[in-house]
C-alpha cells in the first residue's frame, strides 16, 4: 500500500510500470540494470548507487 496527498496517482502507477523489468531486460542480467533509473525518486528520495 502506498499512502500520500497532493500527489496525482496516475504519477505513482507510470513509475511503478516504468520500474519493472521486461522478461528481455532481465535475461540481459543485473550489469545492464542496475543504476537504471528507477522513477521513484519523488516518493522515495534518492537512491544510493548500487554496489
């Protein structure tokens, strides 16, 4: 569950669709993801870079 005001929920369903892998990006591997952006940024903050 994601909770929030002042925000438009159709923001918060295109950055979850647009975080998930297709079954083609996955079969690439973790190096060809891995510091994609992930478009949750306005909810979450920042992400550290990945090891």
């Amino acid at each position: 569950m994601v909770t929030g005001t002042e925000r438009d929920p159709s923001e918060l369903i295109t950055a979850f669709d647009t975080a998930l892998l297709t079954d083609t990006e996955l079969a690439r591997g973790l190096a060809t993801w891995k510091n994609r952006p992930d478009g949750l940024d306005a909810w979450l903050g920042v992400r550290p870079e990945a090891a």
